[in-house]
C-alpha cells in the first residue's frame, strides 16, 4: 500500500488515541483514589456527546458559531456535576462494600442512564453540526486530513500535561496520591476525605464527558456508546497499568495506531492465504491486553498493587447443610418436578424454570471461582457459549447424535479454560477479571466472523435434543444433571480440594508455604468452573434450538456476576438465590416496560443499598439475629421440664 | 555435619546490596537469632532461606541439598516451616482447619475431590494443636482469634510437615513480655523433642538474651559478629550500630533486682 | 469545667469502645494537662491502641466523654479531630510510599496555631523538622517506600508535627524497631517535651515509658487499673508485676 495511506492512517490513530486516553484517564483517576471499578464511566461519556449535542445546537442558536466551542466545554463541566451527584447520593454510601459490590452498584447506574437518556433523547441517532473553523480539511502528501483530527490530536497531550501537573505540582494532587494509597491516615492527618472523594469522581467525569464532547463533529450519539466506550477505556487502563496516566496515554496510543494500521494495510497474502486483517479492529485491544497481561502482568507502566486496607471482613468458615436447608432444598427440588404436571393452570412456568435452571447452573460456576477461589472472572460467559456453540458445532458440522454431542460439549468449555486459566491464574485483582473478559472477547470475536462454522451473526439453528428427549422429558433432564450439579459443587467446596483453593484465597503466602501450589489448585478450579460453565451452555442451546453469539457477549458475563453478587458470594446457597432473583426478576420486568432497564438498574440498586452481603447473607444475618434471641429462651427450658 | 550452611549468601535489588556475601551454620537442636537495625538485610535473607526470594549468589543447603532455586512450596516438602512477621493463616477456616490443611498438604492430598475435609487427620491436627497449646480453641475461626494465638496456630501449621528446620521471623512482635517467654519457651521445647533447629529474627532484646543459644548480628547486609549472649552484649560495634546504651531494654545496674 | 485554674487538655470520661462485636474499652478515664508527657501502658491486647484510637474517632462504635481544649469530640470524625488539633502517629508507621519525604510532610500540614489564651503553640515547617530529624533532611525527595523502618517512624512523626498538634497521641513508638532507635525515638520525645509538646503514648517497654514520661495509666482488659507519677510506678510492685510483666 502506499506510503501517504498509510500515514494518513496513523494521523487519524493519533486522534483517535486522544478521545480514548480522555475517558481512561477518568476511569484511572477514580479507580486509583476510591478503589472503585467505574462501570458508569461510559455512561458518563455517552452522556458527555449528547450534552455536548444539545448545548451546542441551543447556543449556537444564540450565540453563532462560537456556541459550538461554549458548548464543547459546558458539556463536560455539565457531566462533572452529575459525577458529583452520582458520588454524593450513591457512592458514599457504598465505599464501605465489598469491591464487587460497588461494581454492582455503578452497573445499576449504566442500566438507570442509559434508559434516562432514551427518555430525554430518544432512539435515533443524533449526528452533531461540524466544528465553525475545523470544518475542512488539510492536504497531506495529496491526501485529504481532516482539520478538527489536528485538533483531536494535541488535546489528549494537553490533558495528559495538565493533569499530570495537577498531581505533581500542587498540594491538591498529593493529597489525591496519598488517598490512593491510605485514606484513614489521611483523615487523621486532617483531610477531608468526602470532598476529595467527591472531587475526584467530578474531575474523573468531566474527563469522560470531554471525551465525548470532542467526538460530536465526528460520532453521532448513540445508546450503544455506554458499553462499548467502558470496554475501551478498561482495556486502554489495564494495558497501561492501573493508576498511570503516562501508561493510560500510551496503552491508548498503542491500541489507536495498531488499529489503525490494521484498516490501513487491510488485508495479507501469506503462505498462500489471505488473511483480513481489517477483521481483527473488532478484537485487537483485547488481543493488544491479552499480549501485554500475559508478559507484563501490570500493564505496560503500572506497579504492583498494594493490597487495599479496607479489606472486607473474613468470611465466616463453611458449616454443612443442616437440616432445615436439607428440607428446603427438597422441598424446591419437588415443586419443580411438579412444574409440568401444572401446564394447564400455570402453563409458562416450566419455560421460566428451565431458563433459572440453566442461570443456576451458570452462576453455581462462576461462584465457584469468584466465592471459595477469590478469582474474579470478567468473561464468564466465554465457557458457556463454549459449551453452547461446541454442542451446536458437534451436532451440526460434525454430525454426532445428539447424546454424544451434549455430553461432549462441556469438555470443549473445559478444554477453553484449560488454554486460557493457564494464563489468567498467574493474575490476580482488576488484572485478573479484564484478562479473562480480553479471552472472553477473543473468543466471541472469532464465534462472530467464522460464518463458515458458527454462522456468523445469526448463529446456529435447529439445534434440538433427540425426538425421545422431548420438551417435558428434556426439562426433567435439565432439573436432575442441574441439581446433581450443585450438589457435585458443594461436595467438591467441603473437599480438601476446595479447602486447597479457599486457603489460596485467604493467604497465598501461608499456602505455598505450607507446600500447596497455588497456581496449579487455581487453574484445576478455572477448568472445574468452566465445564460446569459448559454444562450450562449445552442445556441451554438444546432448550432454545439455537445459538447466537449474544450469550458469549460481555452482558452475559455482567449478568453471571450480578447473579453472583445478588445472591451473596460468601455463601453457597448465594449464587442459587442470585440466579432465580435474577432471572424471574429480569424476566417479569422486561415484558411489563420499555424502560425495563430502568426499573431492572433501580432495583439492583436497591438492594445494593439494603442488602451490602447480599440476599443470601441478609438471611444469614437475620439467622443469627434469632438465633441470638432464641440462645436467650432455652436457660428457661430445663426448669420448666423440672417443674 | 551442620543441619543448615549458608556460604557467601547475596541478595542485591537493582545496585543496591541488600545481602552481602554472609556465613552461618545452624546444628540440631540449636535456637539460632539473627538481629540487627532495621533494613539489616534479615528478611531478605529469611526471605531467601524461605524462597520467598531468590538469592542473587551464594548457597544454601539443607542437610546437604541446595534451596537456592527451589520454591517455597518446594523447600516446604524438604523440611522446612516458617512463620512470618504478620502471622498468616487462613482467616476463614477454624483453627483445627488450618491445620488439617497443612496436614493434608503434607500428605499430597490436595487434589482430592470427594471425602470432606472434616474426618481428614482429625487427630493429629488435634495432637499439633495441643503441643502448642490450642487445642481448647480447635473450632473457632482463625478471624477471632488474639493476636498471640493467631501465631501459635501458625507454630502448629509450619510443624505440620515434621520440619528439620523451623523460620521465625519476629515471632514475638506484638506481643506482650509474658506471651513472648512462654512463645520461646515453647519454641525451644519443641527443637529438642523433635530434633530441629530453629532461625529467628526479634527485636526485642530480652527475648534473645534470654533464649537464644547463638546469635547472629547483621548490619548494611553484612555479618558483623556471631557469638553467645555474652560476647555479643559486649562486642564494641554492636553496640553502636544496634543496641545502643541499652537504656531501652535492660534495668539500669545501681537498681536492686526484685 | 473552665472554672478550674488550668483545665486539662484532654479529657475522658467513662470511654468505651468496640471492635466489630468485642467491647474493648470499659470507661475509661483519663486527662492529660499541657506539657505533659503521658504514658498508656499495659499487656498487649489490654486496650492501649484502641483508647488512641478511639481518642482520635476512627473506631466505628465508641461512647463516651471527649474533650479537647474544653470542647466535646466525641461526635466529631477523624479529620474533624486533627483540624482541631490532635495529632495521631499511628504504630504501623503508615507513610505514604509512593510519596516523597517533603510530599509526605505536606499531607500533614495545616494552619498555624495559637492556643486559645491568645499564645502562640508550638508550630513547625519543614526546615524546623529537618534540623530536628537530619536524617529526613538529607533523604527530602526519596520516597517513603525506600526507607528503613527506622526513618519511616521518623517520617511518621514529623509528618504529624507538620500538623501543629496541641497534643501527640503516640501509638507503640517503641515496637519493632531496634534499641538504637528506640533510644533515638526516646530522646526526640525528650526534645520535644522540652519544648513545650503534649504527648499521650501508648507503650509496653516499661524502662522507655520511664525515662520519657511524667505520668501513667496503667491498663488491663480495657480498664483502667493504676494511675500515677512515673516514681509512683516505679515503686509500686504488685502493679508492675500484676500488669505489666516485666
């Protein structure tokens, strides 16, 4: 290709790197001070376009082509007085959660956002006027450059200076970096934490919202912009290192210009083969983050990470079923066999049940992991569309009878968490969760663009259980290999196995010198969860008749963890609880509103609020409150037996 | 033949030379304290004793096998325990748990997937737990233990493979005067009844004096002096780059004795 | 209360505090006047820390009168506390490691003070602190991280200092660091006394607490079991010997 093209290409990287570095420096900035994983921060950048939209449309209504520019900074100072709302209402009530609880949280607020803004906006896509002076062009080596790209340019520098001077330079930018590293000292020393809290999660906002703005000649504002920008900005944070603003600039840069040299080269001709790499721009961040976690498992300018002080409490030690469980777990598992003998009455209960079935199984997985392992995965959902596409794959390209099939598509799971759990359990921490969302990534890119095997976009169809499995006998099977499941799991917790892997969690040191291999107990639990995660994908497919590459995107791993979380990750019966809430919840709303995301963040919210251990720990904690009470009765007991 | 030789141990952090070139042996039954001023070089060299950290230069070898190289987990299997300077156990397992855990490493059973933990060494946990004094508190989780009884727990984890060689670093940090002498004399108990040598690092000098049979002083990563009590409270440089007057630790001589 | 001829500067009535579900303090009560070097002894696990601790408000549940300069705290939160004027080293040092020496000074800063009677109280700058610390002096751009153990308990107290505290909780400046320092650490504490500072510290190391300070309390599982001069103490056996095991 030519040499002009090509560098036109890496201009257009170079700008492409500035509005990236915007919404990750944001992210950095309030990761590094309040410890909190951000979901929201793509909201904040969506929102900074459409604001950036509407102010500039009324003020240049007004005050001509100068309103464009007025408006370009009124939007981001707009969308960093909503950060600070957003962190005086809701996030400090929350710092005191779990780290994953808080994540929980600001997910809730992506839903409450994103159905905000399609009440204020609406659904179409809104394209914003050119920028009055930049709207033309330069001619480069013959070839035509947008001027407002110039512009893109110098901006993400220029921020990268001028924050890096707030930091360095003043003493407001020390106490942020001592907050980052202990903020109970830095209340004892006689700083007010709340408002740098507040302050940082304001400047971390405005950030994303410029980000956006910026993009307003170039981006039409659309819904999608939320998930799509988060998952740029967590990539571009990860590579650089957690926390660095130097690495955050140069992960974006890295990531815009190999991007860009991908569109540029388009396509190659090797061994006699043609390979597209114009394909790879859908995945080459994750595969850029997948290189860079594996060789430097701290990005490219990050450090190790302290452990955070304000650690959550210990989790209290496992205790066998007693024998209320025992009776209830009986009591649920026969109520759901009687499910299809209710057709008449009830005749969608049974669709549901196979559906929270199947979320059960899936979230008892990503538990097993997340609660006794303490590996929190990102990219659940890899190992269960494994499971799903390797049955549909087995049974359609590879012709095998349906039993075979089903029984062998766990094991194509199993065999993805092998490859890949050799790599994520050397990370741990946010490392760890974006390693495995980088493979999950990869994973679905290449399900999406392998027409030929998987069927591209549209998936596979078609694929049902054998005629003697039909939908009734189909279900029994689901109930019976699901709840032998659970039990499997709770059996192999309560294992020496199971202890290996919760006494790795609690103190890795301790293990190793005690003689236990901490990365060989990890990996052997990765694979462990991902056939079980396989499990789930295969009942799934057969239950639907299809597959389509939607349960391998990231949403379907978001929705492993709120099941997860809801339901409360340190106890067994949590992931149980989260699923069933979860789906039913889901399910119900979404066929009563439009907005159902709305109402869905709103609730999740909520119980965020009143339930911070989750809805099995509120139980639990409601347990031990009568227990307490009736720990008081019985000293009367024996007296009146006496008497 | 000595139980440990460590012949011209290095450890060096970018250019700086945390550890440089030392010598030491350490014979059965002998209660060995490494002392010094802080950033001395005695954790890194614990450190790499443990195979937290791998030396730069020089050997180590246990009974005539060389841990330089090995992993921690490795060097555990050859016979060696250790405690750390902040005790670490597992906080959500019972105290009997923990030691179980170790047990069951001990015996390579970690893979095991089917039978509970429960019934698994039950008595010899038991038995580990009662030489160091913890049986009595064998359900409660680690959590809510005190700080002194956290480290006795780990006493019973890093005794759970039979070492030949147990490593304390600063096992008395943190607690009080009493705790400290019944901890050591314990500690010495044990290396005679099961024949190990034990490699401690304490900063509180009446803890040495009183129970140490040797001791080493370290200094800028160097070894300075190696002696008995005696020699050591009275070797010139030691007192100037570590003990100080002694004001801190010992009564001053003209006050009658109780 | 302010008709007593000098009122003390920190007063504690009946304190109690809990961690998590323990009650570690059971009222407490305890005063330290200006100028006064004020020692909280007893067994590890006695409540010694948590009564700092508490003092400073960053415990989560704790009762109890506190008053500072004549003024009741104990609603008030931690950086409420310090602006006021109280100053907590705590005994894990706690320094910022990514910050450099002069950074970690500048976390601790605040106005100058004046004692309410209008005189000037003790205030310090970071050249006053380097001539009193030399060693932090020459080490000013280093990073916290990159010091001995030593220097860093140095660093903890001039960073405290920077604050201007009417009175210095002190948490445990003997525990874990060698007797050369502990000796040093004694004779800064010794300084600053002589200076005019009020120190309330927390510590096990009998023959420390009695060469730097004028009085103690004596603490045994969260209550207060002696109180006295230091000559007191140091003539009364039974309660050296039933709480502080020499």
């Amino acid at each position: 290709m030519e040499f002009s093209a090509l560098l036109a290409q890496l201009l257009n990287g170079l700008a492409e790197a500035s509005s990236l570095f915007l919404v990750a420096a944001g992210l950095s900035l309030i990761f590094g001070v309040t410890r909190i994983v951000n979901f929201a921060h793509g909201s904040f950048y969506m929102l900074g376009l459409y604001v950036a939209y509407s102010t500039v449309e009324y003020l240049v209504g007004r005050l001509g082509p100068a309103g464009f520019w007025v408006g370009l900074v009124v939007a981001p100072v707009a969308v960093g007085a909503f950060g600070a709302l957003v962190e005086i209402v809701l996030l400090r009530r929350i710092y005191k959660a779990p780290e994953l609880f808080q994540l929980l949280g600001t997910f809730a607020l992506v839903l409450v956002i994103n159905d905000a803004t399609l009440y204020l906006w609406g659904p179409e896509e809104l394209l914003g006027r050119r920028a009055p002076g930049l709207a033309g062009s330069i001619s480069l080596l013959g070839r035509q450059f947008p001027t407002y790209n110039l512009f893109l340019m110098v901006i993400g520098p220029l921020v990268l200076g001028l924050v890096w001077l707030l930091l360095a330079r003043t003493r407001w930018g020390v106490l942020v970096r001592a907050a980052t590293e202990d903020r109970q000292m830095l209340g004892a020393l006689g700083v007010n934490q709340a408002w740098l809290f507040t302050a940082v999660f304001a400047l971390g906002a405005l950030l994303a919202g410029l980000g956006g703005a910026v993009q307003l000649p170039r981006e039409p504002a659309n819904l999608a912009l939320d998930l799509r920008s988060i998952g740029d900005a967590f990539v571009v944070v990860v590579v650089g290192g957690m926390g660095s603003l130097p690495g955050a600039y140069l992960a974006a840069l890295l990531i815009a210009e190999i991007k860009a040299l991908c569109v540029g080269i388009g396509s190659v001709h090797v061994l006699g083969l043609d390979f597209s790499l114009s394909k790879l721009t859908l995945v080459v961040e994750f595969l850029v983050m997948a290189v860079v976690l594996v060789v430097r498992p701290w990005g490219l300018l990050g450090k190790p990470q302290a452990g955070s002080r304000n650690s959550a409490p210990a989790e209290a030690p496992l205790r066998p079923a007693g024998n209320g469980l025992r009776w209830v777990a009986l009591v649920v598992f026969v109520a759901l066999a009687a499910l299809p003998l209710l057709q008449t009455w009830l005749p969608y209960a049974s669709v549901l049940a196979q559906d929270v079935l199947v979320s059960v199984l899936f979230a008892v997985s990503l538990h097993f992991i997340m609660g006794p392992g303490g590996l929190h995965s990102f990219g659940h959902a890899a190992y269960f569309g494994l499971g799903a596409y390797g049955a549909g794959i087995l049974l359609k390209v590879l012709t095998l009878p349906m039993p075979l099939a089903f029984t062998f598509a766990p094991l194509v799971a199993g065999l993805g968490a092998l490859l890949f759990g050799w790599f994520c359990v050397r990370l741990s921490g946010v490392y760890l969760a974006m390693l495995t969302l980088a493979f999950s990534q990869i994973v679905w890119s290449v399900v999406f663009q392998w027409e030929a095997v998987t069927g591209g976009s549209n998936g596979l169809t078609g694929v049902w259980p054998a005629a003697w499995l039909g939908d009734t006998a189909y279900y029994y099977l689901t109930l019976v290999l699901v709840a032998a499941s659970v039990l499997l799991v709770r059996r192999i917790v309560f294992s020496p196995f199971g202890y290996a892997l919760r006494a790795a969690r609690d103190s890795a040191l301790r293990a190793d010198a005690i003689g236990i291999d901490v990365m060989r107990v990890r990996w052997a639990a990765f694979v462990v969860a991902g056939l079980f995660a396989g499990l789930a994908g295969a009942l799934f497919v057969f239950s639907k008749g299809g597959v389509s590459p939607d349960v391998m995107a990231v949403g379907k791993s978001v929705d492993g963890l709120v099941m997860v979380l809801l339901g409360g990750i340190q106890q067994l019966v949590g992931p149980l609880l989260g699923a069933s809430v979860f789906s039913v919840l889901q399910d119900s709303i979404m066929r009563a509103t439009d907005y159902w995301r709305a109402v869905f963040g709103g609730v999740i919210l909520l119980l965020v609020l009143v339930f911070p251990h989750g809805i099995a720990g509120f139980f639990q904690g409601l347990g031990n409150a009568w227990a307490r009470l009736a720990a008081r009765k019985p000293a009367l007991l024996p007296r009146e037996k006496r008497a | 033949m000595s139980l440990l030789q460590v012949r011209d141990l290095s450890k060096a952090f970018g250019g700086v030379r945390a550890v440089d070139g030392i010598h030491f042996d350490l014979h059965e039954g002998e209660l060995l304290a490494m002392i010094g001023p802080n950033g001395a070089g005695k954790s890194t060299t614990f450190n790499m004793v443990g195979g937290q950290l791998r030396a730069s230069g020089g050997s180590i070898q246990l009974q005539g096998r060389e841990l330089v190289g090995a992993k921690p987990r490795q060097i555990c299997h050859l016979g060696v325990g250790r405690t750390f300077q902040i005790a670490a156990t597992f906080a959500s397992l019972t105290v009997l748990e923990n030691t179980q855990m170790a047990l069951l490493s001990h015996h390579k059973r970690l893979y095991h997937w089917w039978r509970p933990v429960r019934d698994q060494y039950r008595e010899q946990a038991l038995a580990l737990l009662e030489q160091v004094g913890m049986a009595a508190h064998a359900e409660r989780p680690c959590s809510e233990l005190a700080y002194g009884d956290v480290k006795r727990v780990e006493l019973a984890m890093a005794l759970a493979n039979d070492p030949r060689l147990l490593l304390m670093d600063e096992p008395t940090a943190g607690m009080g005067p009493q705790e400290r002498n019944e901890l050591m004399a314990l500690t010495k108990r044990l290396v005679v009844e099961r024949r190990m040598a034990v490699l401690f690092t304490e900063h509180s000098m009446d803890v040495v004096f009183a129970h140490a049979d040797r001791m080493l002083v370290l200094a800028r990563g160097r070894l300075i002096a190696e002696g008995d009590a005696h020699s050591i409270r009275n070797h010139p440089q030691v007192q100037q780059v570590y003990f100080g007057s002694g004001k801190t630790f010992e009564r001053p001589p003209q006050e009658p004795q109780p | 209360m302010n008709a007593l001829p000098t009122p003390a500067l920190l007063e504690v009535n009946g304190l109690d505090a809990w961690y998590g579900a323990a009650q570690i303090l059971f009222g407490v009560n305890l005063n330290v006047r200006r100028g006064e070097v004020v020692a909280l002894m007893g067994r590890n696990g006695a409540g010694k820390s948590t009564t700092l601790k508490a003092l400073m408000g960053m415990l989560d549940r704790h009762r109890g009168q506190v008053r500072f300069l004549g003024q009741d705290v104990s609603q008030q939160v931690p950086f409420q506390r310090a602006r006021l004027g109280l100053g907590f080293v705590p005994e894990d040092r706690r320094v910022f490691t990514h910050l450099s020496v002069a950074e970690n000074l500048e976390v601790g800063r605040q106005p100058e003070r004046r004692w309410p009677d209008g005189s000037a109280a003790l205030n310090w700058t970071p050249p006053a602190l380097y001539e009193l610390f030399p060693n932090l002096g020459a080490m000013q751009g280093r990073p916290g991280g990159q010091m001995s153990g030593g220097e860093q308990q140095m660093l903890t107290v001039a960073r405290t200092l920077m604050g201007n505290p009417f009175l210095i909780l002190l948490d445990e400046p003997s525990e874990g660091v060698a007797p050369v320092i502990v000796e040093q650490m004694a004779q800064m504490i010794l300084q600053l006394k002589a200076r005019g500072a009020s120190i309330l510290l927390s510590e096990q190391n009998v023959h420390f607490a009695e060469w730097v300070s004028d009085r103690a309390y004596v603490l045994e599982k969260g209550q207060i079991r002696f109180e006295g001069s230091m000559a007191e103490l140091a003539a009364d056996e039974a309660v050296r010997r039933a709480y502080l095991t020499l």
